[in-house]
C-alpha cells in the first residue's frame, strides 16, 4: 500500500542525521534547508561527525549540533552514550538523512518508543526503503524521502550561506580550479598528475592562471609535480576551508577535477564544473547538479582515467567558452 504524506504537525524538537562524506553532506544541503524552512519555529538539532561541523555550523538552521555520529561499533560505551543522548533529548521527529546501515540500527536500539521516524529502517513510522534508494541520484533519493513528510518543494544545493574573505590569497582575476586530489585509497578516480600538470599549462598559456585545491601530503605532491609543468600555478593545497573553496569557485571562470568532495562545493557554489568520473563511481548516481539554471555542469566519464588525454578535456573545455 502507498504509504500517504504526513499531515501538518507541528514538531517543537527534531533531529537531522547526516554523518558523511563531504560531497554527500553538499548534496543533502538542499533537504537541509528544505526541513529548516518547513519547521521553521522548531528547535533542530544535527547529528554529523567532526569534519562537517563548521559547514553546519555555517548553515545557521541548527541549535545544536552533535559531533558523536560515528562510534566504532566495538566501542560499546560509546554507542551506549549516544543512545541514550538521543532518547534522553525526546525528539518528536527524526530525519535520517544517511539512512545507511548505522543509522537504521540506532533506530532500532531506540525501541521500544522510537521518535517519529523518516528514513529507511524498517519500522520507521515514514519509511523511504532501501529498495526505492538503490541507482539513483542522492537529491532524487532525498527529495522523494522528504515527500513522505509533506515538504515537495526542496531547493538544489547553492551554498550561499558559505562564505569567507579569500582576498588574502591574492589571485588574479582570471583564474580556474583544478582539484587533482580525492580519496587515497581509490587512485583509480583520480585523473594522472601529469594530465593536469599538461592542462595547467594550457590554461596559463590562455591566460587564465591554474589554482589547484586539495588537502594532505598526497594532494600536496600532486601540486608539485603540477608546478614543475607550470609553475605560475597556484598551489592552495591545505590551505583553504570548505568557506574558502565556495568563495574561491564563485570568481572562478572554471573548476575542473575529479570526482572529489572541493568539486561538489565548486559546483554547489555556482561555478561552471567539469568533473572527470571512471568506473569506479556513476555520475547518474553522485555527479554535482547545477545550483542555477543558467549554471553549466558537465561530467566526462571513461572507464579508465588514465586513458583520457588533455586534448579530450580540452576540447570539452572550449564548449564552455575558454580559449584553449
């Protein structure tokens, strides 16, 4: 049986879940603002982990926030506490934003007298199962769950409440963002060095002077050798926040990267986007959409990253408008 939207109810205090990843927490950013905006006079709190609570913190919808998301699971103590928090704070209303694993058995440990419940553990009194979740776009995912609760109007993600004074960087005024980096332990989504390094080059010789973000000593040896291809590159590599990458992609002519967590700020934040996908992820699935209609956001995908030359990504590029 379809399970009906939820009636208007007036919740005084609700908790918001969302733990992980980065680009995860941009796309959800949306939902966020979409449930902030519905119980406007309500008291929300957000459960995350560490690294996500100044962008939150910077959202300005929460009363509190909650930073023990995530306790390893052999961690009894741990798990114990956060249980209990959760019961003891009486939440009228749940959003389970992540909605994966962990988060459907804290709903469970929450048993007998769980709090209204949107997501997709089983028993949850507004349930958006994991069956209707599978191969599908997060914001898609989300928009549906949020449904369930009445709220059909979910904004894209445009972070414009993420902001900071990147003038002490110095840039020049024709710049494009080149993010090289992303997850260590999956080298197969990053694009060669020496790629970028090539495209860096192309990029100065148009007058256009490469920034390159990242994070770690890993994405800090990628500058380098980017560097000694062109050394008029700028290497911001460990040295701007989640504030400072939105800022920067808002006076950029372009961002071009890999499928990486600074691509999905650089999107949300408005700037024309080039991400580059292999195998290992689908961008009908992850890919950052457009925060405005008139905003330009492309993917390029082949199986294998190592297998798509700069001429290839040249060539996208110019559809943009850069003359290279």
């Amino acid at each position: 049986m379809t399970q009906q939207p939820a009636q208007a109810v007036s919740y005084s205090r609700i908790l918001i879940i969302k733990l992980s990843a980065l680009g995860d927490f941009v796309q959800a950013s949306g939902a966020i603002e979409a449930i902030a905006k519905t119980h406007w006079d309500a008291d929300l709190t957000l459960l995350t982990t560490p690294p996500f609570e100044d962008l939150a913190r910077s959202m300005g919808f929460f009363n509190d926030i909650w930073t023990d998301g995530r306790p390893r699971w052999t961690d009894v103590a741990a798990v114990t506490r956060l249980v209990r928090r959760m019961d003891r704070a009486r939440f009228e209303l749940v959003y389970d934003l992540q909605s994966n694993d962990r988060t459907n058995r804290y709903f469970q440990l929450l048993r007998p007298d769980p709090p209204q419940w949107c997501g997709a553990a089983w028993g949850a009194s507004f349930r958006h199962p994991q069956t209707m979740r599978q191969n599908r776009h997060i914001q898609d995912v989300l928009a549906e769950q949020l449904a369930l609760m009445g709220i059909n109007e979910v904004p894209r993600p445009s972070l414009a409440w993420l902001n900071s004074d990147v003038s002490p960087f110095g840039l020049p005024r024709n710049y494009a963002l080149l993010a090289p980096g992303g997850a260590a332990h999956r080298p197969a989504k990053r694009w060669p060095a020496s790629c970028y390094a090539s495209l860096a080059k192309a990029l100065a010789i148009a007058g256009i002077t490469p920034v390159i973000l990242g994070h770690g000593s890993d994405e800090t040896a990628l500058a380098g050798m980017i560097r000694l291809t062109e050394p008029g590159a700028v290497n911001l590599v460990g040295r701007t926040s989640y504030a400072d990458v939105a800022s920067l992609a808002r006076g950029a002519r372009i961002a071009v990267g890999n499928d990486t967590g600074p691509m999905q700020i650089a999107a949300a934040a408005g700037v024309p986007s080039l991400i580059l996908f292999s195998a290992e992820s689908d961008p009908a699935l992850s890919a950052p959409r457009a925060a405005r209609e008139d905003q330009r956001v492309e993917t390029l995908r082949v199986k294998d990253l190592k297998e798509l030359n700069v001429a290839q990504v040249a060539e996208r590029l110019r559809g943009f408008g850069l003359p290279i």
